[in-house]
C-alpha cells in the first residue's frame, strides 16, 4: 500500500468490490476526512493496484485494521468481481 508517507506492507482480511478490510503492524496516517491510499495486490495471479480512501481505523492489541473505501471504474469493478469470484471457485475446491 501507498500512502502520502510511503509504502507499507498490508495484510488484507476482507475484500469485496468496493472495499476492503486491512491489518498494518504500525499506524498508518489516517484522518476523519478519508486519507487517500493506492493498494497493490495481485487475486488469482492477476495484478491490482486500486485507489482507495481509509474510512475508519481501529487499533487492536499490536495491530491497526483500517477500511478502506474502493474507488473503482466500471472495468475495475468487472475485473474485481471475476477475480473475486474465481478465488471463491478455488478456495471450495481446497
């Protein structure tokens, strides 16, 4: 993930076309009106980088889980959605 301030390693929880849920080991800047985030990742060997905004920040023990709201164009969108599915597809095969 990019912020303002650099890059930074996230692990994501939760992931759906519009938005997702992360979990960084340190603080990322965050305020009230929505830091801007772009978010590299790659689903089903197929790359990503999505921009986005966190929403909310909860600190957890030695942890920080933000949401983060998905700015995504109609094709992004479509290509989420496939991805997404794909990976459901695959992960009830396991």
């Amino acid at each position: 993930m990019r912020t303002a301030d650099g890059e930074r390693s996230v692990y994501i929880h939760d992931l759906s076309p519009h938005g997702m849920k992360i979990e960084t080991e340190g603080r990322l800047p965050f305020s009230t009106g929505g830091t801007l985030v772009d978010i590299s990742f790659w689903l089903n060997a197929a790359p990503f980088t999505l921009r986005g905004q966190l929403v909310w920040e909860r600190p957890f023990v030695h942890a920080y889980y933000y949401g983060v709201r998905l700015h995504v164009t109609k094709q992004e969108e479509a290509h989420l959605i496939e991805a997404i599915k794909r990976h459901a597809a695959e992960s009830r095969r396991i």
